[in-house]
C-alpha cells in the first residue's frame, strides 16, 4: 500500500494508474500521426503544444477514471462493470471536453485527433485492463502472506483479502494461537522441503515460517493481552519478515474500520484527527460557493418539485427534522417531503427501508434522483453542516448507536 493524498492505494493499482496515463497519452500521440501524417504531426507535437495539450488530456481522462471508481479494488475484478464505466467515463470526456474547448480554444486538438483518440483509447484501455488483470491472478507475482489470529477480525480480513486477488496478496496460511506457548499452524499448502502445518512451538514457528516462505505476516487478534508474542514477531521481523497490523491493513484495503476489534490504541496513534486552520477554512468557503452555485442553478426545477409535492400528497412541501453535527449541536435540517405527512405518526423515529410504504410515488423518484435534497443546501451555506463528512444522523439514533458501535461519538469530533 502507498498512501497519496491521504488515501491508500495498492501498489498494483498505482501502477495501473501510471500505465494508463502512458497509454492514454500514446493512443493520442498514435491519432496525431494517423490523423495528420507523420511530418505535420511531429510540427503539431512540437511546435503547437501538442505534447502539452495531450498530457493535459491524459491527466483529465485519469482523474476521470479515478472518480467513475475504475481503480477501486472492488471495481478492477468486475470485467463488465469495468466496460460499462469506462463508456461512461468516454461520454463525460466528450461533454467536458466540449465545454472547455467552447470557452478556451486554444487547448483543442483538432475534432479529428480528438476522436479518432477517444476510440483508440477504449480499445487499448479495455484490452490493457483484460491483460493487467490476468498477469496480476498469477501466483507467482503474489505476495505469500499468513494471518496471525483466529477471531472474527481475522476471518472477515481473510474473506476481503481472498475476493481481492489484485492487491497480491496470496494468504498461504494462519497461524491460531492455542496456549502456553504453542500454536496451530494452518497452511494452504505443504512446503516442499516437508510439513509445517500442525501444533507446533515457539521455536519452531519462525522454521515454518521460512519453510512456507512467508514474507508478511498480518496480527488480526481480537484479544492481545497475554497473546501476542512481541519478541518472536520481533525477531522474525528482524529476518525480513514484515509485520503489519491487521486493523490497520483492513482499513487501508476496505476504507472502513473493524468496529469488532477497533481498540483505544489504534485511534490514539492513528492519523486522521489533524484538521489544519487552512484547510478548515478552504472546506468552509468551499462550501459556501458549491452550496450558492448548486442553490442558483437548481432554482428552475424547484417550482416543479413543489408542485409535484403538492398534487401528489397532501402535506407540508419541506421537512424539517432534528440532526446532530459536530461537536453534538443539534439543527434542523431541510428536505422536500418524500413520504406521508402522518409517516412516523404511529411508529415514531425510525429509518426508511428501500420499499417503505410511507413514501409517495413522487417521493420516491426524488430520492432516487438526490432532489430531495437540495434544501440541504441552505444548512451547508448556514454552516450547520459541510459538503464532505460524516452523515448526520437524528439524535434519537444516535443514542441508540453510542450503544452498539464503539466510540461512535468521535464522529462528531
């Protein structure tokens, strides 16, 4: 894992990315000289910014990608899913490349180079991803791995490590801890040079260790106290073998947390608390401009919201209800009503379910299309919450969930 703008990315991913953007930028390249001929193309590249202008494209189409989540990990093992976002991803670099050619001319390739490109970048794109995707399944190029614990953080870590294969990580084993100074040894496969699977001892487990080859070994123990051999992790560390948190490597795959074995120590030392003066000033203004621009331009539909509101139930057009934001503060926050105006008359707080009946037809069609809630707008120019961050949820919830999620409240920090 690399971590880049405070997010982790796999190695094989990162590369991924690199490759592409080469690719990408190639395939354009290839449409100049196709397009133009080998003479006016090599003066284009040269002496009209044409390398400029297609590094500039490159890096667009790949931020692209990243946004349409093509190089999420859930995302890359998904051949169709791949296809059809990458279509998507084609479609929207054909409406932002429109737009910015319209305003500043000057970074326009030429119509034919553009989408003579566009095609050639599809196709190398759609065969480069089948041909990353089998090369990286190989075992060969995976990284042997065993998992250290036998509680329920260690099977979830395994089943995320398992449905993952391109992270390249291949999990040869678990080591289980069974008492008094031995352990259960687990192996996907014997070693060649004979058995390490079995009841075996503290001496012994660094010689299984080696004979499998291992070069990571991941600590998912849900319980440490009087558990956790330090010295012999240490000193197999010492021989080269990496040690890493399973916890911590959980959320790097995952993006979440184990709540099941999330302890103190790991948020005291964790990174992720900081938040800069700058930063919390840019996100506030740009809340303010995003939330103003997204008021001013979503103004034409708001007179046929309401009136679909209004003909389709009868009732209040906004709905006001308590939520709590950082630092505990409750405010009211405004939606368009989607469901019945008695819809919690019987039932008192509760969540929606995706075919409650308490939501209108119309209701329903605002959800799904994030209408409803363009009057939370006006609590993000407020200040009572921000564009990016945790959803804030009514307090009648969030007693119930200080209870069954530990250290919950944080989210309000």
């Amino acid at each position: 894992m690399i971590r880049l703008l405070n997010a982790y990315f796999p190695r094989r991913t990162l590369l991924l990315g690199i490759s592409e953007g080469c690719l990408i930028a190639l395939s354009f390249v290839a449409a100049a000289i196709v397009r133009l001929g080998t003479n006016d193309a090599t003066v284009m590249l040269r002496y009209e910014l044409g390398f400029l202008k297609i590094l500039t494209l490159s890096g667009a189409f790949i931020i692209c990608m990243y946004y349409f989540d093509l190089y999420d990990t859930s995302i890359l093992s998904n051949r169709r899913e791949v296809l059809s976002r990458l279509i998507q991803v084609l479609g929207t670099m054909c409406i932002l490349l429109a737009v910015v050619y319209y305003l500043y001319p000057p970074l326009e390739l030429g119509r034919g180079i553009i989408l003579l490109g566009l095609l050639i970048v599809v196709i190398i794109l759609a065969l480069w991803r089948g041909l990353f995707a089998a090369v990286i399944r190989r075992p060969q190029f995976a990284e042997r791995t065993m998992i250290f614990g036998d509680g329920p953080s260690a099977s979830k870590l395994f089943q995320e490590l398992d449905s993952h294969p391109e992270l390249g990580i291949s999990i040869v084993g678990r080591i289980l801890v069974t008492g008094n100074g031995s352990y259960e040894l687990n192996c996907e496969h014997h070693s060649p040079n004979g058995t390490s699977e079995g009841t075996i001892t503290d001496e012994d487990l660094p010689t299984a260790i080696g004979l499998q080859r291992v070069s990571r070994i991941i600590v998912a123990l849900d319980d440490r106290r009087g558990r956790l051999p330090v010295e012999l992790l240490l000193s197999m560390k010492g021989r080269g073998v990496f040690i890493q948190d399973g916890t911590e490597y959980y959320e790097q795959v995952t993006g979440k947390l184990p709540i099941e074995s999330l302890r103190l120590g790991t948020l005291l030392f964790s990174s992720g608390f900081h938040l800069s003066r700058f930063l919390r000033i840019y996100k506030r203004l740009a809340s303010i401009v995003v939330s103003i621009v997204g008021l001013v331009l979503c103004l034409p539909f708001l007179p046929f919201v309401a009136l679909a509101i209004k003909l389709s139930s009868p009732g209040p057009l906004l709905y006001h209800q308590k939520r709590v934001g950082r630092d505990d503060i409750i405010f009211y926050c405004h939606k368009f009503r989607t469901m019945r105006a008695d819809a919690e008359a019987d039932t008192g707080p509760t969540w929606a379910g995706d075919e409650d009946p308490r939501i209108t037809p119309v209701g329903r069609f605002l959800r799904t299309t994030r209408l409803d809630e363009i009057p939370q707008l006006w609590n993000v120019l407020k200040g009572d919450m921000s564009l990016v961050g945790p959803r804030p949820e009514r307090p009648e919830f969030i007693e119930w969930l200080k209870k069954e999620i530990p250290f919950y409240n944080l989210r309000h920090t």
